[in-house]
C-alpha cells in the first residue's frame, strides 16, 4: 500500500509543502497533492497475456499525471483506472483533492475554487459551497465562464438608461 508523503515544491512567493495523500476509492493506486497535483502510485498487479493465457506482472511506474481540460469553465480533469472502469473515467482534478484532504461534499454543496481560477486546485483555494454561491464567486471573479460580464452588464444598463 502507498504511503502518504511530504515534499516541498518551489511557490512563487515561499516554499510550499507538498502532501500527498490516498484518494479515496483509489488507495494504493492514485494519490492527491495539497497542491492540486494527481500522482500514480508505483505498483505491480497481473493481467491475463492473450498470447499465453498465463498470469503475467505489470509495473506501473509512479508519475505525475497530466490534466486535461474537462469543461468549457477551464476545469482540468485526470483519467484514473479502477475495475469499474479499466480503459479509465476522467475525474475533475478540484473534487479529488477536496474528497481526499476534506472529505465526501456535505448535502447540496459542490466545489468552488476561492479565487476564481478553475485551474489553481491547490487544497487552500478550495472550500464547499452552494451552487448559488458558485454562481455569485463566477460575478465577483470578473464573470470568467459567463456570456457576459459585469462591465458589459453596466454597459448594457448605461444605454438602456
């Protein structure tokens, strides 16, 4: 089983100590970093070879995985394999650092990212919220993801008036 561990990563304005801890569901397989990183863990498990119907091990180095994007808000996304799913479901990269480091989301709560930026999903700009205070952090956030802004909102007002 993996081993949860401590790593310290360069931060812009310090240094920031990287924790990595199991994701839940996925233990001993994926890790999550406090700084919104996803790892795999390194592993051995067998598989069926077609050629010779015997049990063969596969390795399974650890890496870093690389998110891609998963919504038109700019979420990122990582594609994590269990026995459910062997050819992999991609997993919004915010709700796997927030179940591993906080926990399952209360009743009607989802993700919201503190600073507006879908993107930063290190666990301290991360908080539970609701849909409603999602929407109202999109407008306080300069209206990233919406049709249209706050400024052209005021516009729209100024020549209406």
């Amino acid at each position: 089983m993996a081993t949860e561990g401590v790593v310290t990563a360069p931060s812009a304005a310090s240094v920031e100590i990287e924790i990595w801890k199991d994701i839940p569901g996925y233990e001993g397989r994926y890790q999550a970093s406090s700084l919104g990183r996803i790892r795999s863990v390194k592993r051995v498990y067998q598989r069926l070879d077609r050629r010779t119907g015997k049990l063969t091990d596969v390795m399974v180095p650890e890496r870093i995985l690389k998110p891609a994007k998963f919504n038109s808000a700019g979420h990122l996304s990582v594609f994590l394999r269990d026995k459910e799913h062997p050819n992999g479901i991609g997993k919004p990269v915010h709700q796997l650092i927030m179940k591993t480091f906080v926990g399952e989301p209360p009743c009607g709560k989802e993700v919201l990212h503190i600073n507006g930026n879908p993107i930063d999903n290190r666990i301290m700009n991360l908080r539970y919220g609701t849909r409603s205070e999602n929407g109202l952090d999109r407008y306080r956030h300069a209206g990233r993801g919406l049709k249209l802004t706050i400024s052209d909102v005021n516009e729209i007002r100024i020549l209406l008036a």
